[in-house]
C-alpha cells in the first residue's frame, strides 16, 4: 500500500506559501529565517523525491473474480 | 477374484427416478451455467407483462429462441425492444419452465448491434442519466495535484492501450496498480465495474483510477455506453480519469468521469504534467528563497544603517537644540544674577552707611548716657543730705505731738470694750466695762455713773 512518511503534495504547497510568503511586504526577519529554512529543507525533500523516478508496476491477482 | 469382490462392502446404488418437476429443477441446475451470449433479430411478436417479457430470438435460417427478460433488463437498456428484426445481443443462460414444457432463454443483460441504434440508445440513455444527475459538475471529485499511486483499470490484451499509458508515464516514481478487465464485450460491464469497487474497497486510499482503452468502433466501446459502468464511476470514492477510445469518442463512462480525456496517452501525460511542473519549479523556489532571504537582509541592512545615521542627525539635532535652549537660560540666569549682585551692592553700601550713623548715634548715647549717670550721682549727694536734714525736722515734729508723750505729762486714754476711744460718755452704759490706759500701764474699770 502507498506509503505516507513523506507527502510531497503537502510539502510543495508549503513551499509554495512560504514563496509567495517572500513576496508580501513587512517581512519579520526572524520569520523570514524560519520560513526559510523551512522551505529550504522542503525543496530538498521534493528533490530528493523527485531523484527517485522508476515507477513500479503491480498486477492485481484476481483469484476471487467470477467468471476467470 | 469373484467371491473377493462379492465380498466388498460397498453402497447399494439404487436407480434413481425423478418425479417431472424434480428432473426439471434437476436439469436446470445443471443448465444454469451455461451462460452464453447469442445475437439475433426479435421476432414478430413481443410479449409484453408488467414485470417482464417474452420474445423470440431468430436467426436467418428460421432457428427460434424463446427468451425471458425481467421488466429491469430492458429499463437499463435504455430504449424498449421493437419487434420485428431488431438486432440484438442477449447474454444469459437455458432453464427449462416447469409450466409449459419448454426452454426458455433467461437474459440477463441486452445489447444493441447496429450503430444507428447504437447512437439511439446511446442517446436516451445520455439524456436519462443527466437528468438524474449523473454527469453533473458539482458530482465531480478533484483529481490530487500530485497523483503518486494510481489504480490502473485496462485489458492487458488490447491493442495497445497498457503499454501507451505505461511508456508514456515519466518516471516520476508511480506506484501503479493494475487491474486487468476486459474492455470490450458483454463481460467487460461486469468486469469493469467489479474492478472499480475492488480498488474502492481494498485500496481506498489510491490518488486516482485510470480507466483506459485504445479506440475502436462505436460498438466495441459499447460497455463503456452502459448504465450499470456510469453508476459504479460515479459510485467511486476514489476520483476517476478515463481515456477511452479516440479524440471524438464521448463515451457515457467519459462524461461521468470525474476527468476525461481523450486516449491512455493522454492520461498518462495529464499525470506526468503537475510533477514535471513540480521538477521545474523546486529548484526555482530554491532560487527565490535564496533570493528573497539576500533581499531581506540587504533590505535590512540598508535600514540599520539608514535609521543609525538618522539617529545621529536626529540626536545631533536634539542636543544642539538642547544646548540653545542651556545658553538662553545661562543668559537668563547671569542677567538675573547681575540684577541681584548691584541690588545687594547697594544694600551693602546703605548697610554700610546706615552701621555708621547708628555707630554714631550710639556714640552719643553713650556720651549723654555717661553725662546723664555723673549728673545723677552729683544730684544724688546733694539731694541725700537735703532729705535727712528734713527728715530729721519732720521725726521731730512727729516726736512733738506722739500721744505717748501727752500720756508722760498725765493724761490718760479711755477707750470701750471694743478699742474704741471713748470720746462721750453719755452713749455708754451702767455697768459697761472700759479700759484706761496711762504712761505705764492700764486700768479696766465699770461705769458707776455717767454724769
């Protein structure tokens, strides 16, 4: 079953707000440190993610089909 | 060998025999699963009851089936069966009715042959299933942005449509699991739909189903035109893409979807596009953060330096204003000073005059003081001699005229019992005492007479 220690939808739509976060005006420096260093320890994350490419590929058995 | 086997225990098999009815049921047991889908025209003649039908299926060369069908069969068709060599499909099996002797065609499922009837039925089913809210926008379910497990629902043997959608996936890391079905045919409905509740059931938490298949014509995507397919996609909990068929091929399955496109490869890039996007623009973000933060701290950097040398004007400003303000009242003060110094000049100099008329008059006071005290004392001689030479005169007068003295010449001094000097004897009484005193000595004495 698909594994859930890392969900990179959650974790590129964090990057993107932390992006878009940046651009907005009155930044608090100590946040501004926070959020990035958050956002960069996310897109490592997504790169590492997306570095491991091979799909799998798995045939579901069905032995309690019908008519088979 | 005889007497052995004569020997053997074994069941005495007795010859069965049926009653009708039981030979029947028997029979049919044993037709049940002959399933089999048979094509041919509608008879001349159907028979129409309110919760099913009968009808005769023929063949050219005048072969007959006689065939049953629940009233349900035809409603999911979608159109009513016409008489008279309407092409069709029925898939079921034989049974035997007990009542009339004969056999009967169970059908299970009815297909349409012929594409014009095709598009007929294709059309009212459409237009049944919008209205009951099948194919409504709002029915729609998201496809997740970024689709890592994915349920593949196609045939392994078709023509083509699994390896499309296999070499067309970029190697984003999918996991795809993959169910075989049938895609084309009266088994594919069941097949399908069997795979879609598979998936809901055991894999609920897949980010997508893909339903595929490569083209074909209108009647091979037949299973794709039916009702029961449309109510298990719409069923689905898990969002579903289809891509079935070619471009101009809307399939009833397609507009249930809860995205549809074109052809399995198609489905596959519509998968690949947000992760390609997403490979693109991670290291983009990487920039702009690095970016954003050097700004910041540019940005702020420029502010401290910028509010420093504003603090110093402001506080360089302050202090001279502060400073014009200590000289003004330096001013005041060394002007208010001057003012009390003359004035205390003055008093100084009127003290100074002032002690010395005062040192003066005392002078003088002293002086007639000292005058004053020598005049006394002489005054005082004077006037002391004069007084006792006075006195002197006037302690003898006194001397003269002392009663005491008249007393030595003989007179005497009679006085009441209560002192008091006894001047007329005619207020006094007999027997009264009085008192006489002399030069030495006194007499007490009572009245006798007055006369």
């Amino acid at each position: 079953m698909p594994d859930e220690k890392f969900n990179f939808t959650k974790a590129y739509q964090e990057i993107e707000e932390i992006n878009e976060w940046f651009q907005g005006e009155n930044i608090d420096l100590d946040e501004a440190l926070e959020k990035y260093e958050r956002g960069m320890e996310l897109i490592e994350k997504c790169r590492e993610r997306l570095k491991e490419a091979e799909n799998k590929f798995e045939e579901i058995k069905k032995k309690y089909t019908a008519e088979e | 060998m005889k007497i052995n086997q004569s020997l053997k225990v074994e069941p005495i098999i007795e010859e069965k025999v049926f009653s009708v009815s039981e030979f029947l049921d028997f029979l049919n047991e044993k037709l049940k699963p002959c399933w089999a889908i048979i094509q041919g025209e509608i008879g001349e003649k159907i028979w129409n009851y309110p919760r099913f039908t009968y009808f005769n299926l023929l063949d050219k060369d005048g072969s007959v089936l006689k065939c049953f069908v629940w009233r349900e069969v035809i409603e999911n068709l979608g159109i009513d069966l016409e008489s008279g060599g309407m092409k069709i499909k029925v898939m079921g099996y034989p049974e035997f009715r007990k009542d009339k002797g004969e056999v009967n065609f169970q059908v299970q499922r009815i297909e349409l042959v012929g594409e014009g009837i095709l598009k007929k039925q294709y059309e009212i089913l459409k237009k049944k299933l919008a209205a009951l809210g099948y194919f409504a926008l709002e029915r729609k379910k998201p496809i997740p942005r970024f689709c890592e497990n994915i349920g593949l629902i196609t045939s392994k043997f078709g023509k083509g449509a699994l390896k499309d959608f296999k070499t067309n996936l970029g190697k984003f890391g999918f996991r795809i699991f993959f169910y075989d079905v049938r895609v084309e045919g009266s088994f594919a409905i069941d097949e399908i739909t069997q795979a879609i509740n598979w998936f809901n059931q055991n894999m609920p938490k897949l980010d997508v189903l893909v339903l595929t298949r490569g083209g074909g014509d209108w009647e091979s995507l037949q299973p794709f035109n039916s009702e029961d397919l449309v109510k298990a996609i719409s069923a689905s909990k898990i969002p579903i893409i289809t891509g079935i068929g070619h471009e101009d091929d809307t399939t009833l399955a397609d507009l249930a979807a809860d995205l549809r496109v074109s052809t399995p490869t198609d489905a596959a890039k519509i998968l690949n596009e947000n992760w390609k996007l997403a490979s693109i623009k991670v290291y983009e973000f990487g920039r702009n953060l690095n970016l954003a933060i050097k700004g910041n701290f540019k940005d702020i950097k420029e502010k401290i330096i910028f509010y420093g040398q504003d603090l110093v004007k402001r506080v360089k400003k302050e202090i001279l204003l502060k400073a014009g303000r200590l000289d003004d009242l330096m001013r005041n003060l060394s002007l208010s000073f001057k003012g009390y110094f003359n004035d205390f000049q003055i008093l100084e100099r009127n003290f100074q005059q002032n002690f010395l008329t005062v040192k003066s008059l005392i002078k003088n006071q002293e002086l007639k003081i000292n005058q004053l005290s020598e005049d006394l004392n002489k005054d005082q001689s004077r006037w002391g001699t004069a007084a006792k030479k006075n006195l002197k005169q006037q302690e003898e007068k006194l001397i003269r005229s002392s009663p005491i003295l008249k007393l030595k010449q003989g007179y005497t001094i009679t006085k009441d019992s209560f002192g008091k000097i006894i001047k007329d004897p005619t207020k006094l009484k007999i027997s009264q005492m009085i008192k006489t005193k002399f030069y030495k000595g006194q007499v007490s004495s009572k009245i006798k007479e007055i006369e």
